[in-house]
C-alpha cells in the first residue's frame, strides 16, 4: 500500500510537469521590444529562494520556543499571506508612479524620503548579507550531514562558497528562470515523497507532541493579561519569522514583469505552494522520534532518513546543498542590483562600472569581501546567523507596511485598483512593528550590526543626498511664490482669482483673470505646465503643504497693491474621511485662513459637472 501511494503521487506530478513543459511562454516572453519573465517564473525564483529557510527555520524556532514553534510556525504562515497583499498593493503603487523594482528602498523613497529610504537600505542589504552568510553555512552543514569532517575545514569550504559564488558572477553567470525551473521540479518531487513520507509516518507519538504544541500555544493566547497574550504572540511568529524569508524577493523582481499582476499572482502562487509546505514540513520535522538538539544544523535531511531511508536522505541532503548554494547567488545579485540602483540614482558611476562580460565585478568583490567578514565574526555559526538575520527581515517589512500605511493615510485609493483594508494594514504594521522590538531586545547581535549599518548609511547617505538628490534638478525647476505675484501684476482686471489645484486634478472653465496653483512634491509629482498662468511650486523640505499655502498668501498680501481684490479658491473636500483623514485636518486649517487673512475673499467651490471627475481636493 505504501509503495502504490508513492507511486500515484510521483505520477501524478510527472504528468502535472509534462503538461507544464508543453505550454509555450510558461517563463518569458518577448513583449514591447524587450524580454519578460511569467509570473509563474517570479513564482519560482522565489519559491526557491523562500524554501531553503526549511533546512533552518523550524530548529531555530524551536531553540527559542520549544515545541509550540509546531503551531506558531503555521500561525506565520497566515501572518505572511496577509503581508503579501500589502506587497501586491505596494507594486502597483510604484507602477502608477513609473517606479519598477527596488522594493523597500523604492517604496521608503517614494513615501518617506531619502532619510528613512537609507535606513531601508540597511536594513534590505542587512537581509541580503545575512540571507547569503546563513545559506552558506547551511549549505554545507546540510551537504555534508552524512559525511563527517573537522569544524576548520567547513569553514574554509564556507568561504571558499562565498568567493566561487563571487566568481560566478563576476564572470557574468547567473542562474536563469530555465535552470531553476528545472530545480524546481527536482525540488518538488524530493518535498512531495518528503512530505508524504511524514504523512505516512505519522504515530502516536507525534500526536502527542502535536497536542502539547497546541496545548502551549493556548495557555499563552488565553493568559489573563491582554498584553502579555499579545507579547506571547508576538514573540512566537518573532521566533518564526525566519521561516519565510525570502517573500519580500517577489516584489523586487517588480523590474522583471510587465505588470504589477504578475506579482499578484505570485504571491497567491506561494501561498498555496511554500505556505503549506513550510508549516507541514516543520510539524512532521519537530514531532518525529528524531533527537532534536542532535540535529541543529541537519534537521531535515536527519528527517529525511528516518521516515524514508538512508538514500533518500541523501537526496534530501544533496537538494538542501544545491538550493541554498542558489540562495546564495540570489542574495548576492540582489544586492548587486540594490547598489547599483542607488549608484543611479546619486550617480556614482565608477561603483557601476561593467567588465568585458557585462558584470557589475566591484559591487561583487565588495560583497564577497562583506560576506567573508560576517563569517569570520560569526565564525559560521548557524545560530549566532540566525540570531542576526531576523532583524533586517523584520525592519524592512516594517519600513514597507508603515510606508503604505502613510500613503494611504496621505493619497487614499484614487490612484490604485487594488487596495487592502486600512485598518488591517494599520493592525499588520503594529505586529511587525511589535516583532522588530522584540527581536532587537532578544537579538543583540542582530541589533548591533542592523544599527552599525543604519548609521553607516545614515551618515554616508545624508550626505551624498544632499548635493545629488534625484529631486534636486527637479526641484530646480519649481516656480515661486513671486511668479504668482507678477502673474497678479500683469492681469489688468483688480478682481483676481487664485484656484489652489492638485497635481492630477483637471484644469476647467480657464479665464483671464484667473491664476492656478499646485504644490508638489519631487518625489512623487513631475510638473506638467498646460497653461500660462499655472505655477508649480515645489514643497520645500521640513515644510508640509498648509504651510506652503500659508507662505504663499503671506507673499501675496505683502507684494500685491491693496486695490486688488484677490479671491482663493479651494476644491469642495469630496474624499472619505476614513479614506483619508488628513481630508479633515486640511480642511480645518482652511477655514482659519480667512482669520489670518482678512483681506482675501475665500471660497470652497464644488461643480456639479466635475464630479463625474472625482471632484476637487
């Protein structure tokens, strides 16, 4: 019997993929005149990257939690899935401003600034250095897990991965979506005999263990303090988190698909694939007979072998090796790109320069060289890694869903199609928010070298910002508040009608004695003059919008004749104020207005033929 269910399983997937592999364009296509990669392909790349946290995820959950790691391990899985919508939501963000890839940085930039988008940097390159430092020393203890051999010589093995991986690309050669297609489907028939074999092995025992899993989890949700519940839940999927790295991969592979739909679907990709694969596999993994604390470093291939035999273990062993090695080459050519983005952007070219075969070489010494130090503090020590990767992890998705949280709280939803609840977003960023101090308080290594990057891209990236900021050109271009003056000068008629416009908005019913205004900010407006007497004018830093207007009627009342009649016209606030509360708060800073300028005639306008438009803001 247990050879049959083996067999139509391995079938059953053996048709799944030959079906697959008949489909035409199933990871790219020539579109627009230039390549793209599928969905399906993100989907994979990612996947495979995601997946190598299962060779070291559930023993380090279960070094910080114990059993319980079971239960709080598939509670993450649900935590992640709800944060992947908020990714989806924040890559049609970055579309709808022309912004491809980049992920956190992009998006803190976008939202934030340059400030805050430094600390994004460190935290994302943090991931990447500890994502390559930890998937090294993984691979190894796990390509090695049946082959006996002293501690020194693993570790030159480790560095010596780390600089083959450097040497790989500075030669120009990366793994392409065909090459980890096909570790995908070796991958997938290893995990699913996995899977089964745990399925099938599943005694009494483990039940046992599974109950006290469930057992702990509910006396530390059903304690009679509300705080510490939520400080017990926060410190288990802090504990688990590292289980389900690699999820942010998706959204900075945004450069790589034509729409921000692919990325949707990815994301509902893993979370019917690695989103229960992850969970199942950890629970067999942490309730088999196997000694756990024997195991640190080799749990899954030890697993492995005790539900399916020696050589299956070994495959197991081998897939583990091979799937991390690529993790390796993932992280260092992201964060190859992430450099290179921001050489870009503050145009350091000689960072970004290519050799003979199109590689970004320094960029790959610098990051060989990084790694090779991280090992040598650490001294390869999975746990020491371990405690040092989730900080980054968790700072850069509380970057990412505070970000969001922002611009939606600034810009509500007329910009995008798909949009999440508000409040859920708002609950996510306090979780993550929550996870990140607790895994500063509890990860003091982590801590250190997260702070020591912040600073270091703080200091060096404040700056740099400074004299070559993207927006500096762009603000360059700004009009001022006495290009309205001399606009007012040069109207004949003494009436004069000032129209305060959002960038977007629609310009309507134009006349000769009228002038529009709208503010803007160089980060996410780029002025696009229509008319004559429209100014743009630029938000200068450390200044809000209110006070943009506030500096400009002071212009206005202390350069303009008396004589002149000078009506201000604002747009009929029409959004939600759920939607955006910020509505309120401009509103209720207007209506003063007239207080402080008594000498201006003020209006709040609403057009009945402009509301199939949106309305004014």
């Amino acid at each position: 019997m247990r050879t049959l269910i083996f067999f139509v399983i391995n079938f059953s997937l053996l048709i799944i993929f030959a079906r697959l592999l008949r489909r035409k364009n199933l990871l790219s296509y020539f579109d627009s005149g230039r390549w793209w990669i599928t969905w399906f392909a993100v989907s994979i790349i990612t996947l495979m990257d995601e997946l190598t946290s299962i060779y070291y995820a559930p023993f380090e959950a279960y070094r910080f939690i114990g059993i319980k790691a079971i239960i709080y391990i598939a509670l993450t899985s649900l935590f992640i899935r709800f944060l992947s919508t908020r990714m989806v939501e924040i890559a049609e963000i970055l579309e709808v401003h022309g912004i491809k890839g980049g992920g956190v940085y992009s998006f803190s930039y976008l939202v934030l600034g340059p400030t805050v988008s430094f600390i994004a940097v460190a935290s994302i390159l943090v991931v990447y250095i500890l994502t390559a430092s930890i998937s090294t020393v993984s691979a190894v203890e796990n390509g090695l897990a049946f082959i006996s051999m002293p501690s020194h010589v693993k570790f030159v093995l480790k560095i010596l991965l780390v600089w083959f991986i450097a040497g790989l690309n500075i030669l120009g050669i990366r793994e392409n979506a065909k090459f980890t297609f096909a570790i995908f489907i070796f991958a997938s028939f290893v995990l699913l005999n996995l899977i089964t074999g745990g399925i099938l092995n599943f005694e009494q025992s483990s039940v046992i263990r599974v109950k006290e899993a469930f057992s702990l989890f509910l006396s530390d949700i059903n304690d009679k303090s509300i705080f510490k519940s939520y400080a017990n839940l926060v410190t288990g999927i802090g504990s688990c988190i590292l289980a389900y790295s690699g999820i942010e991969s998706v959204l900075q592979t945004a450069s790589l698909v034509r729409s921000w739909h692919d990325i949707r679907r990815a994301y509902i990709f893993l979370a019917l694939t690695v989103g229960v694969a992850t969970p199942l596999i950890a629970l067999f993994a942490l309730s088999s007979n196997i000694e756990l604390e024997k195991h640190e470093t080799d749990l899954i291939p030890a697993f492995a072998e005790s539900v399916n035999g020696y050589w299956f273990g070994i495959i197991v062993s081998a897939l583990a090796s091979i799937t991390l090695i690529m993790a390796v080459n993932t992280a260092m050519v992201a964060s190859s790109e992430l450099i290179e983005k921001i050489c870009e952007r503050y145009s350091f070219p000689w960072l970004m320069k290519l050799n003979r075969r199109g590689s970004l070489y320094r960029i790959h010494v610098f990051n060989a060289i990084f790694y090779s130090l991280i090992l040598l503090i650490t001294s390869g020590s999975q746990a020491v890694l371990a405690e040092m990767y989730a900080i980054g992890l968790v700072a850069s998705f509380s970057i990412n869903i505070g970000s969001l949280v922002i611009y939606r709280y600034r810009m509500g939803t007329k910009e995008i199609t798909y949009h999440t609840s508000r409040t859920g977003t708002l609950i996510l960023f306090i979780m993550t928010f929550s996870i990140f101090i607790y895994i500063v308080l509890h990860r003091i290594y982590g801590a250190l070298l997260w702070l020591f990057m912040t600073l270091f891209f703080l200091f060096a990236g404040l700056r740099i910002s400074k004299f070559r900021a993207p927006e500096i050109p762009v603000r360059r271009s700004t009009d001022s508040p006495m290009d309205v003056v001399f606009a007012i000068a040069d109207i004949d008629s003494d009436e004069i009608h000032i129209h305060f416009k959002r960038p977007k908005e629609n310009i309507e019913n134009v006349d000769a004695n009228s002038i529009y205004v709208s503010f803007y900010s160089p980060r996410l407006d780029r002025p696009e003059k229509g008319l004559p007497r429209h100014f743009w004018i630029s938000i200068q830093p450390k200044m809000n919008l209110f006070d943009m207007i506030v500096g400009l009627l002071n212009t206005i009342r202390y350069e303009v004749p008396s004589e002149k009649k000078i009506h201000i016209h604002f747009g009929w606030p029409l959004s939600s104020w759920i939607d955006r509360l910020s509505t309120g708060i401009m509103v209720y800073n207007i209506i003063n207005l007239p207080k402080k300028f008594p000498e201006f005639i003020f209006h709040i306008d609403y057009i009945a033929e402009n509301e199939k438009n949106g309305g004014r803001d």
